[in-house]
C-alpha cells in the first residue's frame, strides 16, 4: 500500500515549527495547512526529532537485509552476548575505521607478490618473443629443453605465488574477524 503524499513541504514545516514558538494555536495551522490537528504535532515532533539528532552529533540509520542474514546477524551478536540488534549495529558501524586502514605487513607481502609475478610475466614474454621470432623466421614452433624447462620452473612458481596468496587471504581474514570480534565485544584494546 502506498504511503500518502506529504501536503507539507519542507520550508513549511519551518514556519510552522516557528510560527508555534511564536504562539500562533495548532487549529489555525491545521486550517493554513489543510491537514489536522495531528498531523501538525506529528510535523513538530519529527522536526526536533531531527533537530536532537543533529544535535547530538548522531545520525539514523536504516538499510534492508534479507530474513537469513538478520537471523545469522543475530545469532552472532547472540554468541557476542550483546544486549540488542541496536547495540550490535553501533558497534558495527564504529568498526570499519580500523579495518580500512591498510596493513603495511599485508601491503609489503602483496608489494612482494606483484614483484614476482612481474618476473615470471618478464620470463613468460622473453620466451614468446623468442618464438614468435623463431616462427616469423618460418622456423617450426619447437621448444628446447631449456626452454621447457623454463616454462615448467614459471608454472611451479606460479602456483608457489597462488599458495602464498591463499596464506595471506587468510592470515587476514582470521585476523580481521578476531580484530571485529574483539572490537564488537568493546575490547578496543586487543593486538592488531
């Protein structure tokens, strides 16, 4: 079911918030405004609503989440032994400054891993090279042994980049889920 349309505008709702500090009676604003006498408290109350939340230097929040996630959300926070979905939800959103902040330890390892993969995308290059030159010569696509051998020790180094990669992956994630856990239950203070 679609929600009504407001008759009241934003720049109306200052003027009525001001024109009752200045006393003028709710029924005459109803009258201005054509809505009722309700509806005019409701426009007040939401304004300082508002106001106190901008005020306090807070600010609402709402998003939509599917029924599973909200149900493995709250089994989380559950286990966390956080008082409500509320609590749970500030903290949320309190977390991230740590989380995005890069890690120089895994900045360096990725640093390192996108060396050697430029290596191996060198060695991979000088060998095609070779052989599109070979080819262009009208020379048959053959591949020597040492080059062979090449290609086989790149392979192996390729997957030795992939192992490394899949360590760090979740060296970090079990650090980043400890780090938010640790963060969720208001122990700031635990190693990073």
């Amino acid at each position: 079911m679609a929600g009504r349309t407001s008759k009241i505008s934003p720049s109306d709702v200052k003027k009525i918030v001001s024109s009752m500090r200045s006393g003028v009676p709710v029924t005459v604003l109803a009258k201005t405004y054509g809505v009722t006498r309700p509806t005019i408290y409701r426009v007040v109350r939401a304004f300082h609503e508002k106001e106190a939340v901008a005020n306090a230097g807070t600010a609402p929040v709402s998003f939509t989440v599917d029924r599973d996630s909200l149900r493995a959300f709250d089994a989380f926070t559950g286990r966390l032994g956080l008082a409500s979905r509320a609590d749970a939800l500030r903290r949320v959103c309190r977390v991230p400054a740590g989380f995005l902040e890069p890690d120089p330890d895994l900045a360096d390892a990725l640093r390192d891993v996108a060396a050697q993969l430029s290596a191996i995308g060198r060695n991979v290059n000088q060998l095609v090279a070779t052989k599109n030159y070979e080819v262009r010569r009208g020379q048959k696509l053959k591949l020597t042994k040492p080059q062979e051998q090449l290609l086989t020790d790149l392979l192996e180094h390729i997957d030795g980049v992939s192992t490394v990669v899949r360590e760090i992956e979740g060296k970090r994630a079990s650090q980043t889920l400890r780090r938010f856990v640790a963060t969720m239950k208001g122990h700031d203070d635990e190693p990073r």
